[in-house]
C-alpha cells in the first residue's frame, strides 16, 4: 500500500503499532464528508517523506469506513476508464469503494484526472484517498490568480482539495502516546528529539548518511548509482528506471577527482542491500526487479543539473513530460519546462498545448500563449477554454472572453462558471451573472462565493452579502475576509471583525492592516495596534500613517505623529490637516498650524474653520474670526456656534449671541 517498512522488533514484527496522531479526527471528518457526499471526494495528506501519511490515512479509513473495498489502480493507467469499473463491478462493494493513491504524482500528468473524474467517481460510490510528499505538492499544483481562475503549468484536481499536512516532527503528545505503547522501537524513538518518529522508524537519516557516505567508504559507483536515481527524481520523473538506465547515467555523479570505482556487481549490491532491516538505497518498483527508485527520503544537496534534466527527458514517457514540466515550471527552470511541452504539442496534444500556453503566457510570450491556448481549446480542452477566456477578458475583448467561458460551464465546470458569472456581473449583466455565481457558489467556489457576495452588495441585499462572504472567508479567501470584516466593524461587532481582518493582514492586504490596527487602538491593545499600523504605513497606506499619527500623538511622541500627517497629506489624503494644525498651534508653530487650518476649511472641515476664528480672534482679528466661526456655526459645529455667541457677545451684538446660544443648546 505504498508504507516504508520499518526497523525489526527483537521478536522479529516488521509493524509496530499504529500510533494515535493529533490530525486523525481532521482525517476522520474529511473521509467521512467525502463518503457522504454524491460527488465523492478527495482526501488528500502531505507532508515530508516519512513523516506518517500512508499510516495515517490507513488507519483512518480501518476506522471510518471499515467495509468499504480499497481499489489501487496501477501507474500509467487511464483513469478514464475507472468510473464505468467500478460501477460495473458495484456488487462486489455494497458498502462503496476507496480509490487508494499513494504518491499522487505517479498518476498525474494526462491520466484522465480532473475535477469531473472525481464526480464521476462519486457516481460510483467512490472516493479518493491519496498522499503526496510537500516538495512534489507545491511543484504540481497551479496556483490561483486574484482575479478570474486559471492555470498555468501544474495540475488541476491537486486544487479540488485543501491537504490536509501531516507533521514530521510528532508533538508531544504524540510522543507520550509512543513511549506508551509498549513497543520498544517506538519507545527508543520517542526518546530521541533529533528525528520524527516516523522518520526514525523507516531509518531515513541513516539511508542518507550511507548514501552520503558511500565515496568514503570504497563504494564511489555504488554512491554515483543513487545519486542518478535521486537526481533523476528531483526533476519530476515519476516513473521507475532500469539498472541499465541509472548505469548510463551514473558517470556524471562519480565524485571528482574519482577515487577507483568498485566493478559494477559490488555497485550494484552496495546500492540495493537492505539496511537497518528497512529499504536499500535502491529500491524495487516491481516484483521482478525490473525497475528501481531511490528510496524516497534521499535528497540532492543540490538542485538538478543540466545533465539530469536532460537525461530524464531522454528517459520520459508522455505521462512523466508533464510531471517534468510542472517541476520544472516550479523551479523557475522554463526551458526545461518548454522541452518537456513542445514535442508533444507540436504533435497535437491538447493538455500539452494547453501547458504550452501556460507556460508562453507566464514568461511574457503572450501572442504564444493565445496561440497554444487556442489550440488546445479548438481541440475540447475545457479549462483551456477558460484560460483563454481570461487573456481575452485582460485584453478586453468581453464578447469572445464569453463565448470561451461558456461552453464549459455549460457542462458545470464551476471554474468556468465563476468566470463568466463575474464577467457578466462587471458588464451590468447582473441577473444573469448572479444565475451563473450562484451555482458555482453553491458547488463550494471560494471565488464564485465572493464575487456573488459583492454582486448582492450593489443589489442591496446585506444579509445575503454577509452569508456569502462568510462562507467564502471560511474557505480561505482572504478579499472575503477583509469584506466581511468592514461588515461587521460596521454592525459594532469589533472583536469577530478583528478575528476576521487578521488573515488578510498576514496576506499583504494594506486595508486590512490599517483596519486591524483601528480596531485593535479603539480595543485598547495599542501594543498589536502599532504594529499592523507599522506594516500599513510599510505599504504605503495613508489611513495607516493617520492612525499611527494619532497613536504616536497619544503616546506624546509629537515628531513622529508630525511626520506621519505630512507624509498623508503629501500623499495626497488631506484627513489630517485640522488635526496636524493643532499639533503644530501646540508647539508655537502658529503660521503653519494657519496654513493647515486653511486647507481643511476650504476642503469644508468645520472643525478647522472653528480653529481658525479661535486663532485670528485671540490674535486680535475680530473679522476674519467671526467669518471663521460663521461658516462652521452655520454647517452645524456646535463649538463654533458657542464660539460665535461669545464673540458677538463680546462685540455689543447681544440679541444675535442669544440666537446663537439657543441654536447650540438645541444642537
């Protein structure tokens, strides 16, 4: 089932027994979901090599579902084909099915895997339980834009799930709940901090200090033979090669200047034996001992060399050109990522041309991109079809954008129909934007959930608004969050909107930090309020820099709250004018407080137009302070209005003061 073996017990047991993890009700919860809903699921661990995550999820479908039948198809399949088996053999699994596959990116690349072969599968009554080690994780899966979705090189079911990260390191707890077992394997590495258990078990550090070793020791080709193995892997070569395959390639990996090379034999034996009872350097991919991996916690020191991509590539089948490509992709390595591509697209791929376009458009080849994209959507490649669809909207070209959109979200594609669902809303096509939001929402879009959210906002619609940003917050979009949180800050509830301003603060979001900020001085927690506001004013956020002005003016640090205004106001947010006049009044700087004061007032801020009657009627300017206090009397500023009674108090109009007083009682 794709375990590491682990280190014999003195009697002999090759398993020890499975210890509790901290993640296993997640895990539990997750299987459950997938099995009850129709359209299947996929649940996906990942973590580092050895740190748990086929134990794990063994372990939690022995508890969850128990009588289900475990179907674990072989590498290079098509997968396609796999819906119509199952449910042609549905009798042998009353209970369903689990589609178990370890190492996920040995059955990627253009398998027949999508998004609709998980609902397929969830029309046979099956669900997908796979693994995948981190580094193959982040190197495989497209990433999301902001705006409409699209890929670019990568895979497009790693996006139907959230992983769900099992740790290398164990906790604690987990540790106690080892040396409690009773097993002394796991006794000795629970006591041990170095490693995970996990890892100590499957004697992954010890595979690579031999490995490493290996020169040192008389054993130079036995080292060069793994280090193709691991180097080749590196690359995203998901298929096993042969002994004479790694013997071809191994000359590269001879250390340098070459001690004596071992004859090839006691190479070959060096690399394959078994050690610490676990798994040799090499290890066997079937049970002829025909192909061979190495074992999989090894790791190059350095990243793959020209040599290696270009060996792999000589050895890649269709299926590891992709895989390749997404590794390649993902280290920043483009030409590596088109030589895997371009062949194959050339000779009318689809999903390579679809790829192509990816990777044309992502290095700035943008007539390319449209070009392959094209192809490959002319062809029936639906999410082509969308990725197209948005360089078309980019560029402005709404009407075709559409016409791409359509035809897969007309099959339910909720990608497709988020897209064109928020396309239709931006052109005032509300209602028929809100008919494709709506479903695309309601299917679990982050996205689509957010942009119906804004959608119902312009319609009016606030409990409705509130519903669908939740829900997209709680999936992780972190624009819904921030909108979520100015809801609730303006309803009064200020600690939920903090909770909810904290993620898209962490993301970058500059609103969000000066909000956070905000809300965190107007709460007391000056300490937290500094430094979001920090960061916002690091970002460039003039209503940060107001904040931190007025946090900094608290605090009696008045050169600071000065230089922060200025930079505000030079920054063309005129908000702190009156406010900067007063600190300057403050410090004797009466002329520039005058020249503040002016600019808010004529901006209509009545509370500057009363500062400036205070200022020209204490330097004796009766005129100009009564037309100050006037204005802003007049405006409605209750201060003012007391200010103006006094004055004409003062200047013999009595009758007029008494008018004044009363209007300000009323205020």
């Amino acid at each position: 089932m794709g375990t590491h073996a682990s280190r014999l017990s003195v009697d002999g047991d090759e398993v020890p027994p499975y210890v509790p993890r901290d993640i296993d009700d997640e895990l539990d919860r997750r299987l459950r979901e997938a099995a009850l809903d129709p359209n299947g699921g996929m649940v996906l661990a990942t973590g580092a090599s050895t740190a748990g995550k086929t134990r794990a999820m063994l372990a939690a479908l022995a508890r969850t579902l128990p009588n289900r039948r475990i179907v674990h198809p072989p590498e290079n399949t098509n997968l396609k084909l796999l819906p119509n088996w199952l449910k042609e053999k549905s009798e042998n699994a009353s209970d369903g099915w689990v589609v178990w596959m370890d190492d996920l990116e040995r059955y990627l690349g253009p398998s027949g895997m999508d998004p609709s072969w998980i609902s397929e599968l969830g029309s046979a009554r099956a669900i997908v339980a796979a693994t995948i080690r981190t580094k193959n994780l982040e190197a495989l899966r497209p990433a999301r834009t902001d705006g409409p979705q699209t890929n670019a090189i990568g895979f497009q079911i790693l996006k139907t799930t959230t992983p769900i990260t099992i740790p290398d390191k164990w906790s604690p707890e987990e540790r106690e709940r080892a040396f409690a077992s009773g097993d002394e394997r796991l006794i000795e590495a629970s006591t041990q901090n170095t490693f995970g258990i996990s890892v100590y078990l499957a004697a992954g550090p010890q595979l690579q200090t031999d490995w490493e070793a290996g020169p040192n020791l008389g054993h130079p080709r036995g080292y060069a033979l793994v280090s193709a193995a691991v180097n080749l892997a590196s690359t995203g070569l998901s298929s096993a090669v042969t002994r004479q395959q790694l013997e071809d390639a191994h000359v590269e990996y001879l250390p340098k200047p070459p001690p004596l090379p071992e004859d090839s034999e006691d190479a070959w034996a060096w690399a394959t034996s078994e050690r610490c009872g676990v798994a040799g350097l090499l290890v066997p991919a079937d049970a002829q001992g025909n192909q061979w991996r190495a074992f999989d916690y090894l790791t190059a020191a350095n990243p793959p060399s020209e040599h290696a991509w270009l060996t792999s590539l000589n050895y890649a089948n269709r299926q590891d050109r992709f895989t390749i490509a997404a590794t390649a992709f993902s280290r920043g390595n483009f030409s590596y990522a088109e030589m895997a591509l371009r062949p194959l697209a050339e000779s009318g791929d689809p999903d390579a041309m679809f790829n192509l376009g990816g990777l044309a458009r992502e290095v700035g080849r943008r007539k390319e991109a449209e070009q392959w994209l094209r192809k490959s959507s002319e062809a029936g490649h639906t999410i082509a079809m969308i990725n197209l669809g948005h360089m078309l909207e980019q560029a402005g070209h709404i009407a075709e954008a559409e016409s791409w959109y359509r035809p897969p979200a007309e099959i339910g594609i909720t990608m497709a129909m988020s897209n064109l669902g928020n396309l239709l809303r931006m052109n005032n096509r509300t209602d028929e934007g809100e008919s494709w939001l709506r479903p695309a929402a309601e299917a679990g879009d982050a996205i689509a959930m957010y942009n119906l959210g804004v959608l119902l906002e312009s319609k009016g619609q606030p409990e409705e608004t509130e519903y669908w940003y939740r829900k997209s917050a709680e999936a992780g979009d972190t624009d819904a969050m921030y909108n979520l949180g100015v809801i609730l800050e303006t309803n009064g509830h200020i600690e939920e909107a903090i909770k909810w301003y904290q993620k898209p603060a962490e993301a970058g979001n500059s609103n969000a930090m000066n909000n956070l900020g905000a809300n965190l001085l107007n709460t007391g927690q000056s300490d937290k309020a500094e430094h979001w506001l920090r960061k916002g004013v690091e970002a460039g956020h003039t209503m940060a820099m107001n904040n931190l002005g007025k946090l900094m003016n608290l605090k009696g640090k008045a050169a600071e709250a000065e230089q922060l205004w200025r930079e505000s106001i030079n920054s063309g947010d005129n908000t702190m004018e009156n406010s900067l006049g007063i600190l300057l009044a403050k410090s004797g700087r009466l002329k520039e407080a005058e020249e503040y004061w002016t600019r808010a007032a004529k901006s209509g801020r009545t509370d500057a137009m009363n500062n400036l009657g205070s200022l020209y009627s204490h330097a004796g300017d009766i005129n100009r302070a009564e037309r100050w206090f006037r204005k802003s009397a007049e405006a409605g500023s209750a201060p003012a209005m007391r200010n103006l009674a006094k004055l004409l108090r003062k200047t013999g109009r009595k009758e007029e003061a008494a008018s004044w007083i009363v209007k300000h009682r009323q205020h």
